[in-house]
C-alpha cells in the first residue's frame, strides 16, 4: 500500500523518516534508482491513508533525462559503434589517423550540441531554466577542452615543434571571445580610435595571431605618424618570428637556432628603447620576449592559466618536448592564481593531463561530471589508443568495462534510450553479456512491436533463455485476451511445448462446447510446428480429419481417425468425441472401415467404457448425463456390429471372386 | 550524387510520411510528418523542408528540416496516414484512432475526430475490455480502414461517429499492415506469412481470398500495391525478405528476393516511378530497388550493403553507394530480369522504422532519433 511518485527529475528530496516507527529502508531499484520509503508527501493528497508510508524513487543519472544531450548520446552512439569496429590489423600512421578522426567526431557532437544548448539558453523565458541551460553549456564546453587537449597529448601524440601547434589550435578554440572583440573592432569607423583597439591586439599576439596582429598595426600607423616607425619594426619581429609550418622540411635544431636569434633581436629592440615611447607596443614587445611579469599583467586577456601556460611557450620555449610540459603548467598555474584562489576540478583535470596521468583524468573527471557519457567514451577510446591495457580493477572487469557498464545501465534505465545501451553491452567482454540479460528482461512490452525489436536482439545474441520468457510472456498476456491464435504462435515460436499443450487443449475445449473450429486460418497451416507437442499435433490432424470428411474423402478420413485413437496421440478424454466422429461414417451405404479397422474401433471403445470409474452417489444431472452416454455407447455398437457386417461380406465377397 | 540529411530530434520515430502534394501541382514535397514511439510523451509533428528566407542557394541550411508544429499523441504512434492536405490520421498502441488537423495559420495541430476504442480485447479474465494496439491504417477519402493486434478490422468513414463496418476476429494472429487494393477490396498481411484479401461488400467474417508463405510461416510486417498494376503486390518480412505476389494467380509468392537481416518494417513502390521500390528494416538499411536499369555484367552474388566506419553527423554525403545486382524481378516480365540496389544510408544505426517516398523526396525515421531526409532521389 505503498505510493510511487516517479518523477524523474529530482535527484535529491526530502526524506522524512518517521522516527516514532523506527522504519528506515532503502534499496537499488531496477536500473539505477534508489528507492527509499517516507513518510513525507510531497503532493500531499488527502485521500491517502495518514499512516502510509511513501517510497521515493531517487535517480542517478538525471543527464539521461535532457532532450538535447539525447542527442549527443544518440549520435555518439553511432560513433561509439564505428570505433569497436575499426580493424585491428589497422596499425601505424592510418591507424592513429583514424583514432584521431573517431575524437575528432565525439567533439564535433559535443559542439553541436553546446551550440544547441546555447540557443535554447538565449531563448530560455524564465531565468531559472536559462541559467539551467547556461550551466549545461558551460559543462560541455569543459568537456570538449579536456576531449581535446587529451586528444593532442594521448592520441595525436604530438611530438615537441608541433605540439606547441596543436596547443596553440587547442587555445584558440576555446578562449574565442576574440572573434567577437575583432568584429567590433573593425565594425568600427575608425578602428586604431577604438576603446578596444589595443586589447584586440594584445589578445591577437597571446594567441599568436601574428599576421592579424600585424594588420592592426598598420591601422594604427596609418593613423598616427608618429608610431608609424615603431609599429613598422614590431610588425617587422611579427613577420620575422621563425615559426614551424607543418610542410616545412626544417629540423627542429634549425628551427631553434633562428628562434634564437630572432629572440635576442627582441630582446635588443627592447633594450634600446625602441618603443619607449609607446607603453602598448613596448608591452606587446615584452608578451614577445615571454616576459612573465608583461604577460600576468594581462590575466584579464588570457582569462585562465592554460592560456598563460601555451602563450608562455610560444614566446619562451617553442619546441617544448612532451615530457617538460607539466612542469611549465604547475609554474603557470600557480603563478596565474597567485595564491589567491585555489585550483578548481577542471584545472586538476587538465594538469592531471599535462602530467600525461590518464587514470587521474578519468578518475577526476568521473567526479566532477554528473554523468557517465564523457568518461565511458573518452576511456573507450583511449583504450582503443592502447594506453589503459595495464589497468586492471580489482572487482573483475578493466576501467573501459566498468565505465561502459555504468553508462549502459544508466541508459537503460531509461524509458527509451535502452536500445542505444545493448550495443555499449555489446562489446563489454566480460561481464556486458550478463548485464545484457538482466537488464533486457526488464523492458515493458506494452505492444507486439516492441516485444519483436526485444526478441530480435535476444535472437541476435544467441540468449535463448530470454527468448523463451519474453515469448512466454506475450503467450500468457494473449491467451488472457482470449487471442488463441495469436497464443499457440507464441509457444510455437518460443518452442514452449508445455504451453502448446495448454493452448491446444483450449482450441478443442472449445471445438467440443461450440462444435466448430475458431482460429482455422493458423490450424491449417501449421505445417511442421504441429510436432511442437502431441496434443499440438492431434489439433492439426484432428482438423485435417474434419477436412478431409467435408471434402467427402470418407476413406482417408476413417484411416486417420482410427489411427489418432491408436497411436495413442489422442488424449482418452477426447475418444468419446473421436468415436461419436466415426458414426455418420459407419453409417454410411458403402462399407468404410475395414473388418480389421472395425476391431479396433471396437476395442478402443471397449477399453474406454471398462476403464470407467464407478461413481458413489450420482446426482440428478450425472444421471441425465451417464443416460445419455449409455445411449451414445449402445449406438455406436450397433452401428459398429452393422458395419463389421457389411465388411466381412463385402472383404468375403472380394476374395471369393 | 545523393545528398541525405540527417537531423536528430530526441525522440525515437516509428512513422514517417509526406504530405500529399495537390493534385496537378508540379512543387516537390516539402512538409512531412513523423510519429514518436516508446517515449514517455509522444507526439505527432509537422516539419517543414520549405525555405525560410535566410538561405543561400548553394544548400546552406536547405536540406534542415524545421519543427513546424506538434502535438502530444497518447500511446506510441503505430501508423500514420495523410487522409488530405489538411487531415492526419494516426494509430495508437492504446487502440485508439485519432484525426489530426493541422491550422497552417497558427502552425497548430488539434485533435479533429477520435474513436477512442477502435481495437480492443476481450479477454475471459477480463470483464471489461482491455485496449489493443491498432498496427496499421489506410485512407482513401472519406474512408479509412484499420486493423490491430486483437485480429480485427474497422472500417471508418470521416463523418461517421460509429464504424461503417468492422469484422471480429478476421485473423487469428495479429494484422500488422493493411492496404487497398481496389476498393471496395482490401489487402491485408499477419503475423503468420498470411497475405489475405477482404471485399467490403460481402458479409461475414471470412476473407475472399487467402495467400501464404510456404513451410515457415514467416511474419509478414508490410505490404505496398504496384500504383500502376494493382495485381502487383510487395510484401516484407521478418526475416527481411522481399516477396512479390500476383494476387490474380495462385496462393504463393511470385518471387523471393533476399534483402535485409532483419524484421523489414515497410515496402513502398515509388508511387510516379514503380520501378522503384523502397525499402526498410530493423537491422538498420534502407534499401533502393531499381528495376528499371539494364546492368551489363551479370552477377548472382549479392553482399550486404557498405560497413563504412565514417560518422559524419549533420549533412551526409552518401559517395560509398553500395552497388550490387541480382538475377531476379519482382514481375514476371522477363525484361526484368535484374535489379540494381543501392543502399540509402551511409553506416549501419538502429532500426529504420519508416520511410516515405513522394516524387523525388524520400524521407525516413530510425530509433537512433534521427530523421533523414533527401530530395534529390534520381539525380
């Protein structure tokens, strides 16, 4: 007598426990809910019962429940399935290309479905929902950073040269605000007069947008004679700053060395004072030389320390080599937070990056994300990159399984996104098959339709356990409806041989009480399932008897009447009925069954009327009946004397003559 | 080249169809309609391929489909048919057959007309009736024609309250599709390879006449009459085969073409073009069949339709067509003795549930929640 309230959004509620009863319980529901009782009633309907407890139904995976990220989990799903299926023979250079193409894919979602998240944030009528949306798109938007910068240091594997690029691109991407400043800028009408003139170029040459940044400047020189010279030598260091360019055939020693030369350039430029007379242009001088002190005095323009980290490199130590960069970050990190705040997740997450840590990232990321999506796929695919094969959890399965399984159950604990979590099952080797069944049995299967897509994956599985209780199910839920048809279909296709039985015995209770077939459509053409079950098979022929009777084949109809009784197919019960059946035909002008066959009909029917019981007391009605019974008893042997009769004169007269 | 668009839309679709185009109208189609299933709310919607002013010509945003209007549908949706340009009809699993009107002023749907219990069981457990899903329908102005899993057929008529005319227990297992084949006749197929055909103007309960799969009794999931040859009939099943019945002659299938791995949900013959046919199924393919070409090489294999591990999300274009022949026809016409087909969609997803195909058009719904759609079919 307990209420259900199963809303699936919160993820918290009050829970109320009646301490006078000293009733507290809780226990995981199916698929991923906690289910606790309570006394507190959140609806507080009237009609219910004081002393009722209430179950609250407290889900884990609330994430499974936004309209847009069903998005990403349906088209990540399609990528997901791509992945597990990229040939493993594939090695080397096409190999890594296609891994890198797989994230590239899982981010390209995941920005499709930022943007959407964006839209409806802007479009959200009440604040609540909107800050709602505006948080969501904030918590895509970190996971595409982390996504990606682990894309550069675990998949791509950039080596020191292009790393550095790949960090720059990484960086771009996500501090963007600069796309929107620049069209203000040059929107202007006089863009060098414009209050953001200098912070466009200041974030132009942070990200390294050097040749942008040259542009701008020669705004400014158009404008102003006076700077026209200076702006003229920094654009000219702009241009000149030796750069790796992905076609260039140049080592990275070479590159170095001009690097170097190019620097101390700078560095003299500075020295002489040649853009003291412009603090901006002396201080984008100084960003260039990577200066920490001119670079931290534009926090504000770099807005976070990752920013910090990759301009400080660009600028200091261009071919940084993999291995160094956590050093650099945990300098840049802290000098950019300056003992004023402390790390938030996602910087541990992305130093645990840097540190090349992928178990820290998983494992940070597992907490601070509310849901399974980001880390069972980022993990999958890390694992297809061969990083994780060392890790082995101690409760049996690996980190990728264990992920995958959280994610999958969680999908299918939901109403309609079960189908996507069959295929995660799928390629989980150790334990996704068990989980499959356990988790598959629990699908409602409210229509026929639905019960097919279930059973279709159960056959594509080989789970031939399951297949047998779904069909079952449906055979049991028709038989109710009174679908016999539709009942024996079910048992046939299950191979339930029991239920058959049960089902074909129905048909003939019915034959006997309406003294007709129902369901002649499937009785005719049950073909070689009729060997399902014996009682299955003496429907089939006993309706093929009654065919062949109305097409007035008189021969073949007694020969398998007679031979339903003495196979022994026929239940005892029905050969009352089956010998009432041979009557019109013993009574028939021509001799139909054969002296031999006569015998044995007369011996079936001896053996049924002396294996009768003797009743106590018979009541009225059991009297009427037993007369009657007596009657049907002395016709039959008449007509069975009369007809032996005729056959022994007529099988007599074949062989005298 | 074809270029198939997909738009995710976070609902599973069980039914996809275009709104008729007016008659002697040469515009392409361009509003369709889709149905949800197994979602805790399910709905009706209208989407449009129309411009909306702010595209280029070169395709930009043209092949989007846009949300026009929807509406909730209690129960999941199991067919839906245009009964005109106006007026939808949809089924439910709850039994219920519902007339939607679609207010082009207001982009609203309403409900125009509804028979709440149109299919329904009754059980001896059960003193009152339980509800039964209705699994198909077809209109042919002013009627229209159900039937469902309780094995019965309704006949309606639009400004009817009452059926017309409804045969209890016409199968014994369940009608899963049904169409007309020339009225006053219909046409329907069950769960146990049965095609049967049904004459309105005769009483009782017993089909004119009865067609069969052979041995297995295979389901049989949809069926599409040839729009020029109305003898003509396409059937799938849940082994993914395609039969082709002459339903003037004999009590079997004219021919059997091996096509999908699974359930194949619907057959349509292109309704200007019946060369073509299309197809759908459960493991995930949409199939063109084009009868209509002469294939030099002859070949008898036939392979499954392309693997490609390529995902690419929001406009796909289809280069890997998968081209494969086999020696078959789907007529008796010796001509035709080959069959091209090309498979529509680029990877492998869940089941493609529906598709509809009008004029150059072909739109489709899968349970992976995505709708694809292309109006470039010949080209």
């Amino acid at each position: 007598t307990a209420s259900l309230s199963g809303e699936p959004s919160p993820t918290r509620s009050n829970i109320c426990v009646n301490s006078k009863k000293k009733q507290m319980c809780f226990d995981w529901g199916p698929g991923e809910m906690l289910v606790c009782e309570t006394s507190f009633n959140k609806k507080e309907k009237p009609e219910m019962v004081p002393n009722c407890p209430f179950i609250y139904i407290i889900r884990k995976d609330v994430d499974v429940y936004s309209q847009i990220l069903r998005k990403l989990f349906n088209e990540s799903h399609g990528i997901f399935v791509g992945l597990q299926r990229i040939e493993e023979e594939l090695t080397g250079k096409s190999r890594k290309a296609q891994l890198v193409r797989v994230s590239k894919n899982y981010r390209s979602v995941i920005r499709a479905c930022m943007e959407e998240m964006h839209q409806v944030a802007i479009a959200a009528k009440d604040p609540a929902s909107g800050r709602q949306f505006s948080s969501q798109v904030s918590i895509l938007s970190a996971m595409e950073l982390i996504w990606n910068l682990c894309e550069i240091l675990f998949i791509e594997v950039a080596p020191a040269g292009p790393l550095l690029l790949h960090l720059l691109d990484w960086v771009r991407l996500h501090v963007c605000e600069v796309d929107s400043l620049s069209a203000d800028v040059l929107g202007s009408e006089n863009p060098s007069k414009h209050e953001n003139f200098w912070n466009l170029v200041t974030v132009l040459v942070l990200q390294g947008r050097l040749d942008e940044a040259r542009q701008m400047l020669s705004k400014e020189a158009d404008t102003s004679p006076t700077s026209a010279g200076m702006c003229r030598i920094l654009g000219d260091l702009m241009r000149t700053m030796p750069i790796l360019s992905p076609g260039n055939t140049q080592t990275l020693t070479e590159l170095e060395l001009k690097w170097q030369h190019w620097h101390e350039e700078c560095e003299r430029h500075l020295q002489d004072g040649t853009f003291a007379a412009s603090p901006h242009l002396e201080s984008l001088c100084k960003i260039m030389l990577g200066d920490e002190a001119a670079l931290l005095e534009q926090k504000e323009l770099l807005s976070n320390w990752y920013h910090f980290l990759v301009t400080r490199l660009l600028y200091s130590h261009p071919t940084v080599k993999p291995i160094d960069l956590h050093i650099y970050a945990q300098s840049s990190l802290d000098l950019f937070l300056g003992g004023e705040s402390s790390p938030e997740p996602l910087d541990n997450i992305l130093m645990a990056a840097f540190e090349f840590d992928i178990h820290q990232v998983i494992k940070e990321c597992s907490i601070a994300l509310s849901n399974w999506w980001f880390v069972a796929h980022l993990t999958d695919l890390l694992d297809h990159c061969k990083l994780l094969q060392s890790h082995n959890l101690y409760f049996g399965s690996n980190m990728r399984e264990f992920l995958l399984l959280e994610y999958a159950s969680g999908l299918f604990a939901h109403h309609s996104l079960w189908q996507l979590g069959v295929d995660y099952f799928d390629y989980c080797p150790k334990l996704g098959r068990v989980s499959l069944e356990l988790h598959i049995e629990r699908i409602p299967l409210n229509t026929e339709q639905k019960a097919l897509k279930v059973l279709r994956i159960c056959e594509q599985r080989q789970m031939t356990e399951q297949v047998r209780s779904i069909c079952k199910i449906l055979a049991m839920k028709a038989v109710r409806n009174n679908r016999l048809g539709s009942a024996l279909s079910w048992s046939i296709r299950a191979k339930d041989a029991a239920f058959a039985t049960l089902v074909s015995d129905r048909f003939l209770r019915d034959y006997c009480e309406r003294g007709c077939f129902s369901d002649l459509d499937l009785i005719d053409n049950l073909g070689p399932a009729m060997m399902l079950s014996d009682r299955l098979t003496f429907l089939g022929k006993y309706r093929e008897f009654h065919r062949l009777y109305g097409e007035k084949r008189f021969v073949d109809a007694a020969s398998l009447l007679l031979s339903l009784m003495t196979s022994q197919i026929a239940p005892r019960s029905f050969w009352m009925t089956l010998l009432t059946d041979a009557l019109p035909l013993l009574e028939q002008k021509q001799v139909i069954f054969s002296a031999e066959q006569t015998y044995e009909l007369m011996r079936c029917l001896e053996d049924l009327t002396s294996g009768r019981p003797e009743h106590g007391e018979p009541d009225a009605q059991q009297l009427q009946d037993d007369d009657i019974e007596t009657t049907k008893v002395e016709m039959l042997r008449l007509a069975l004397a009369r007809n032996l009769a005729g056959a022994i004169i007529r099988e007599g007269s074949l062989e005298g003559s | 080249m074809e270029e198939i668009y997909a738009k995710f839309v976070s609902q599973k679709i069980s039914k996809t169809r275009w709104r008729p185009v007016p008659p002697g109208s040469l515009q392409t189609a361009e509003t369709f309609v889709t149905g949800s299933w197994d979602n805790e709310e399910n709905y009706v919607s209208l989407w449009s391929m129309g411009d909306f002013g702010n595209l280029d010509s070169d395709g930009g945003f043209e092949g989007d489909p846009q949300l026009l209007c929807d509406i909730r549908h209690h129960g999941d949706v199991m067919d839906l048919q245009f009964f005109d340009q106006e007026r939808i009809v949809a089924a439910s699993s709850t039994g219920c057959v519902t007339i939607f009107l679609h207010h082009p002023n207001n982009q609203t749907l309403s409900v125009n007309q509804q028979w709440t219990t149109a299919h329904y069981h009754t059980g001896p457990g059960s003193p009152s009736y339980s509800s039964a899903p209705c699994t198909g329908i077809v209109c042919n102005n002013p009627e229209i024609v159900t039937v469902g899993e309780d094995g019965r057929i309704n006949l309606f008529r639009a400004d009817h309250k009452e059926a017309v005319r409804t045969i209890d227990n016409a199968d014994s297992s369940t009608l899963h599709a049904v169409t007309f084949l020339r009225t006053p006749e219909i046409l329907t197929v069950n769960s146990i390879g049965q095609l049967k055909i049904w004459d309105f103007r005769q009483q009782g309960n017993e089909p004119s006449q009865i067609l069969s799969l052979t041995g297995d009794r295979v389901p049989l999931h949809c069926v599409d009459r040839h729009p020029n040859q109305q003898h003509v009939v396409a059937t799938g099943g849940q082994d993914g085969m395609l039969s082709i019945w002459d339903v003037r002659q004999g009590t079997m299938p004219v021919s059997l073409l091996k096509a999908h791995e699974a359930e194949m949900w619907e057959v349509h013959f292109h309704p200007s073009n019946p060369d073509h046919l299309f197809t759908c199924s459960e493991d995930g393919s949409l199939w063109h069949w084009d009868a209509s070409t002469d294939v030099p090489e002859k070949s008898s294999l036939f392979h499954q339709g392309g693997r490609t591990s390529t995902f690419l999300s929001h406009s796909i274009s289809n280069q890997a067509n998968v081209h494969q022949s086999l020696i078959s026809s789907w007529l008796t016409d010796p001509a035709k003795d080959r069959i091209e087909i090309t498979s529509l969609l680029p990877n492998r997803t869940l089941s493609v549930n529906s598709l509809d195909v009008l004029g150059p058009c072909l739109v489709c719904g899968t349970d992976a929640e995505a709708i694809y759609v292309t109006r470039q079919l010949f080209s």
